[in-house]
C-alpha cells in the first residue's frame, strides 16, 4: 500500500510537472504569435510620424494648387451653380456637403484656406486628431461640391486621411516630447490602413494581369503598355531612348507582378523581422510610383501620394536602441469607436461594388464618393493620345484658341520638340473634356463659361473686337505606333457653341447698318447746307 501511494504521488507530481511545461509552451507560443501578429499589422511611431508629415505636406500643396480652379467648377459664377446641383441631390448630401452652402467665390476662398490651415497644423503634429478629423471631412465636403473632378487622388487622400483620424500620429510632433518611446502600435486603424494598401495593389495589379488584351504581356500585340505609356513627357523619351522597345517589352509585365506582390513581401518581411526585405519592397513599389510621375503628365502628386501610404510599412526601430513594446492601449468606448467606424467604411464598400442599386451609385447620394473602393487605373495598353483645340471667332473676324488661350490656332500635336499629349489646360480641367453629353442647363452652364472666361481675360468690354462670338471644340486623336510614332491626326467635334446668339448678331448688324445708313444721309444733308 505504501509503495502504491508513493507511486501515485510522483505520478501526480510527473503529470504536473508536465502539463506545467505544456501550459508554459503554450504561453510561449500565443506570446510568439501575438509578436508576430503585431509585427504584421502594428506601425512604429516613426513611421507613422512620416506618415503624418508626407500626407499632410501633399494635402497642403493639392489645397493650395485647388485655389486656382475655384472660379470655374466651386462657385456660382462657374461651370457648376449650386442652383443646378442642389435640386439633383439628396437631403444627406446637402448636410454633408458644407461647401454646397457658399456659392460666392470669396466664401470658396474662406473655405479653402481654413483647410490649407489644417493641413498645416495636422503636419506639424497640433492636435493632431482633431485636425485629421477637420481634413477628412472638409476634403470630403470639397469633393463633393463637384464631383465631376473626383478621381484617384482624391481617393487617395479620401482613405488615408480616414484612417489619420484613429492613428497616433503626434510622435514628431510639435507638442510631443522628444524622448517619448517609439513603441510599436497595434489597433483597428493599422490593421485597416495596411490592408487597404494590400487591396490597392492587388486590385490594380489584378486589373493589369486580367487584361482581355494582355496589354501588360509580354507578347502584347501590336505594342506593350509601358511603350505607350512612355512617351508623355520629356523625361519619358529619354528612358524611352534608353530602354528602347525591347527593354520596354520586357518591363511590362514586370510592373503586374511589381503591383502583386509588393504588399505581400513586406507582410513576410515584417513576420520574419527581415527589414531589409521590407525596405526592398517599399523601394521598389516607390521607384515605380516615382517612374510615372516623371513619364506621365499631371501624375506627381498622384505618385507621392501613393508613395505616403508605404510609410506605413516602414520598419524603422533598426538601430535605434528603443525596445518596441506594443504601445498602451485607448480607452474601451475609444476603441469601441474606432472598430465601428472602420469596419462600416469597409462593409460599405463591399456593399457598394457588390450589392448596390444603381440609383445609390449615382452622383446623387454620397456613397459614390465615400465608398468607391477601386484602384484598377492603367488597366490596358494606350492606343491613342488625346488632345484639345477649341477655335474661336472673334468679333474683329480673327480666329484664336481659346482653349489653349492663344491668338494662334496650332493643330499639330503639342510638345516641345517631339511628339507629347500634354494637354494645354493641366490639372482639374482634364475633366472638362468628358462632360461634352451634358445638356439643358447643366450644358449651358458649362459651355458658357469659356465665352465668359475669355471675354474677362481678355478686357472685351474696353476692347469690343476682342469679344468671342462662337467657338468649336475639337477632341483630336492619334493612334500609338511603334517606335514612338504617332498616326495622322483625327479631330471628332465635341460641341459647337455660339456665345452671342446668331439673332442678336443679326440685329446688331442690321443696327449698324441703320446707323451708317442715317450717319450718311446726315452727312449729305449737311453737305447739301453748306453748298
């Protein structure tokens, strides 16, 4: 018996003793996990303080940059009245909307500068979540004033400044202490931010390798997309003339997988501790972001932009001697918060690719703007270059452009030296050429405005023959060939539009030669006096 019970407790004491190693294992191993998992999803404070700083910058110079086209699509006297806009919009569009209450353009003006304001504040780091949440909703505001300009930039500074609002963003910052910790930080808004940019890439990426005409192939017939891509720019015939047609092929489906897998190597990267293969991926991803911004027009902001949201992924606690432990946690209604916002955006724009009607798509509600959630731009290959020219008679009998504001009308391809599709009105105008099936008053409202602008440019109330009497726009087309040529030029008229009536221009004419009719008949009546 006594042997038994000796046997039973070093039974017992084997059993504890190795469920005890188990457990403690176990512990290890959920500690592992957890690490692995926050190394994945978690942001320094470094780098989210670069986040901070870079999206603020490009923020404040897209503001700035946006006074400039206030006149022609933010107030009344432009291409966009609110009395047009506000009848086609819901109730919900109206609140949101806080510049659809201003239709003077020293009111835009206000407006603008109090966002320029916050952009400046939220990239210095002065409460910093307060002036996320003002950027966010004052860029939402503006977009939706005319969403006719809304594309992938806006998109862009839509989802990052979004999920800037839930962010610590205040580490260089202005109020900040110097020695505080760069510990690592894992919450709902770095697990939302990063998979955003996973989607991003694979969404665009996707687009590119699904190409019913295999643009981005390498056999692509009859030209690869980077080589119709690459001719828009000077520096664009330089790496043309580097790369030649060859290189270029060869490029092209490079830049598929580049846009791939970009996202899932820094994932590894960050899960095996391997800064130098996250640091490779941000770079190369960067570089080609940087690649179109010097090879295509009107695209640097757009590449910077894109650049900021792999700040994110940037591992930069290598070498500076601060153990990262995860940062403390907010408060439970804090978090509660941010999870519910968040994951609505994100149902929301499952909803609104998958599920949507087409009436909530429409340019009537908000969820077009607030939702749209697709990246898939440069899908195929270019077939031909676009352009403007729009000729205007004058009331002196010359012919001017009054698109490209010149007193010249040049229908060649515009370039300096070579051929280039650079567009002679850069920026938000890109969209001006797109609207041409506008008609009724929204068409009127539209067209009438180049004969306005060009008439107050041009002073035509103190110089009457500089006054525009009509003018045709002109959409012109050349397709892409080989070895950077270009087909003859095709021009397809877009509208045609008399900014004075053909009926006052006959009565005026017929005014004028009643007056000349009765100034001769004076003369003669006074000649006939003195004789």
């Amino acid at each position: 018996n006594r042997s038994h019970e000796e046997y039973q407790d070093s039974s017992y004491q084997i059993c504890y003793s190795t469920q005890g190693k188990l457990n403690k294992s176990n512990d290890v191993q959920n500690q592992t996990m957890m690490q692995m998992f926050r190394r994945i999803f978690g942001c320094t404070k470094q780098s989210l303080a670069i986040y901070r700083i870079a999206v603020g910058s490009l923020l404040l110079v897209e503001l700035c940059l946006r006074f400039r086209f206030l006149h022609p699509f933010y107030c009344d006297e432009g291409t966009l009245p609110l009395e047009l806009l506000l009848p086609k919009v819901s109730s919900l569009y109206r609140v949101v909307c806080v510049h659809c209450n201003f239709g003077s353009l020293y009111s835009q003006q206000i407006l603008l500068s109090i966002q320029c304001i916050c952009a400046f504040l939220f990239t210095i780091g002065y409460k910093t979540k307060l002036m996320s949440i003002l950027s966010w909703f004052l860029y939402l505001s503006l977009t939706l004033r005319n969403t006719w300009l809304n594309f992938i930039l806006d998109r862009y500074f839509h989802y990052l400044l979004f999920y800037s609002m839930f962010l610590p963003l205040d580490y260089w910052s202005i109020t900040k202490s110097k020695n505080e910790k760069n510990d690592i930080v894992l919450s709902m808004a770095t697990i939302g931010l990063k998979l955003q940019v996973l989607w991003i890439y694979l969404d665009a990426g996707s687009g590119k390798y699904m190409d019913p005409l295999g643009g981005w192939t390498y056999n692509a017939d009859p030209l690869p997309a980077l080589d119709t891509y690459t001719r828009h720019t000077t520096a664009a015939r330089w790496v043309y003339g580097l790369l030649r047609p060859q290189g270029l092929r060869l490029l092209t489906p490079v830049v598929v997988y580049i846009e791939l897998l970009s996202a899932p190597v820094s994932f590894i990267g960050s899960m095996l501790n391997w800064p130098t293969l996250t640091y490779g991926a941000v770079g190369l991803i960067c570089s080609l972001h940087l690649g179109i911004a010097i090879t295509l027009n009107n695209t640097v902001l757009l590449s910077l932009i894109a650049c900021s949201a792999w700040s994110a992924f940037l591992p930069l606690n290598v070498g500076n001697g601060d153990s990262l432990e995860p940062s403390a946690t907010r408060s439970s209604w804090t978090n509660l918060l941010s999870y519910a916002l968040i994951l609505s955006l994100i149902a929301g724009s499952f909803w609104f690719e998958m599920f949507s009607e087409e009436c909530n798509q429409s340019m009537k509600h908000i969820w077009s703007t607030l939702l749209h959630n697709r990246w898939n731009v440069f899908v195929g290959a270019e077939e031909y270059v676009t352009w403007e020219i729009a000729p205007g008679l004058l009331a002196d009998g010359s012919v001017v452009d009054i698109w490209g504001r010149t007193d010249t009308v040049n229908w060649k391809m515009p370039g300096a030296g070579a051929p280039c599709t650079s567009t002679s009105r850069p920026g938000r105008w890109r969209s001006f050429p797109y609207l041409a099936e506008l008609d009724g008053s929204d068409g009127e409202a539209l067209w009438s405005y180049l004969c306005e602008q060009w008439d107050r440019e041009n002073d035509s109330v103190n110089t009457p023959g500089r006054k525009l009497i009509k003018y045709n726009f002109f959409m012109l087309q050349a397709d892409v060939l080989p070895e950077m040529g270009f087909s003859a030029t095709r021009k397809r008229l877009i509208k045609s539009y008399e900014c004075i009536p053909q009926s006052i221009i006959e009565s005026n004419e017929k005014k004028r030669s009643e007056a000349k009719e009765e100034d001769k008949v004076t003369s003669n009546t006074s000649f006939g006096r003195e004789l």
